[in-house]
C-alpha cells in the first residue's frame, strides 16, 4: 500500500504571533534583569528557551507584575493597539533614569488587527523565528561588556506606549517618556514572526 505525504505549512495567526511577541518579551526582560543587576542573582532560576540557558526571577512579585503587563500586552498586539515596549531602569535613590531598552513593534505589511478576521496567516517557520530571537538575547547578554557598571540600587518600570483608541485598565496611569540626557545608544537586531515585527535598542547614561 503506497503511503500519503502532506505537505506541512507554517501558520502563523495574529493570535499566535501576539503570544510569540509577549513570551520574548518576559524572557527578553528577565534576561536584561539578570545581566544588569537590578535584583540578585539568587532571585533567579534558569531554563532552556531558544537553545539557551536563560535566567527568569524567582521573586513573586515581579512575576505577578510582568505577567499582568505582558498579559494586557499580549491583548493589544492582537488589537493592533501597541508601539512600543520599553523597559527603564532608574537609581532608586535619586530616580535618575540609568538606562532605557526600546523594543518598536510593527505589523508586517500587509497584517494589522483586521487579519484575524479575513483569514490572513503568516508563513515563517518557528525555528527560524527562535533563532532571531535567540539573536537578540545574546547581544542583551553582550550588552554588559560596554555598559557602565550599575553601582547603586536600582529599580525597573515597563512603559508601554499604545494607540490612542486603546482600552486602558484603571489601573494602568500615564508616565513621562523617561528619556535619558546626553545618552548613547546602541541598537540590536530586530526579529519578525512574518505578522509583527520587533526592532530593538539600549540607550544608558554616559559616564560623567
């Protein structure tokens, strides 16, 4: 009896994408929380994403307040509601801004919140998506060889910038941009599920 071969497509849906998009952002945060110092390294673990060991919190708090960021993210990017995500760190003692990681977000051309409804999927295949993302957790890794040493206590907070048609939660406040004076920035590769498309860049305080 002659065997069936199907042809196996790579589909990838806006929902799909938007839950891509989200869980490199909480490995792509915990990594720059661990390479940067902000918390101790004992209040990390590891695990194997991307083919790499990557470090995530331990701390409960962070947890619940990046799964509740990412979460509403995740709901926006399927919206089509989301720019940008960027990550601050700040002195705790004199909240100047240290550093600021910018993630853009762009539909690719041709998707937008409206591709969920008419059918539309994107075709890249998930190992090559990994791989771009992979991309990008190492140069965050590499990123400590040019940074200036964070030598105070420091804190994070996640900015997100949105449509202006976007459903906020009550919960959720306005913020200044956190820009950072006489900064030097170093942009990183980009990564694309072929529905979004993610280009990021570090911007941190140059020493006085």
């Amino acid at each position: 009896m002659a065997g069936t071969k199907t042809e196996s497509k790579n589909c990838i849906t806006l929902k799909g994408s938007a839950q891509l998009v989200s869980e490199f952002f909480y490995y792509g945060i915990n990594s720059i929380l661990y390479q940067r110092g902000v918390y101790p390294p004992e209040s990390f673990t590891y695990k194997q994403q991307y083919g790499l060991t990557l470090f995530t919190t331990t701390d409960e708090k962070v947890k619940e307040y990046l799964d509740n960021v990412l979460g509403q993210i995740q709901d926006w990017l399927e919206a089509g509601h989301v720019q940008r995500l960027v990550l601050v760190v700040t002195n705790v003692d004199n909240k100047e801004v240290l550093e600021r990681w910018s993630f853009n977000i762009q539909h690719e051309a041709g998707f937008g919140p409206h591709s969920a409804k008419e059918g539309k999927v994107g075709n890249k295949e998930l190992k090559i998506i990994q791989k771009e993302m992979r991309d990008i957790i190492r140069q965050i890794t590499a990123c400590v060889t040019f940074l200036p040493l964070l030598d105070c206590v420091c804190a994070f907070d996640l900015l997100v910038y949105t449509n202006e048609n976007a459903d906020v939660p009550d919960k959720w406040g306005e913020s200044a941009p956190c820009f950072i004076s006489n900064s030097q920035e170093v942009r990183l590769k980009s990564f694309s599920t072929s529905v979004h498309k993610v280009d990021a860049c570090v911007s941190y305080k140059t020493e006085n």
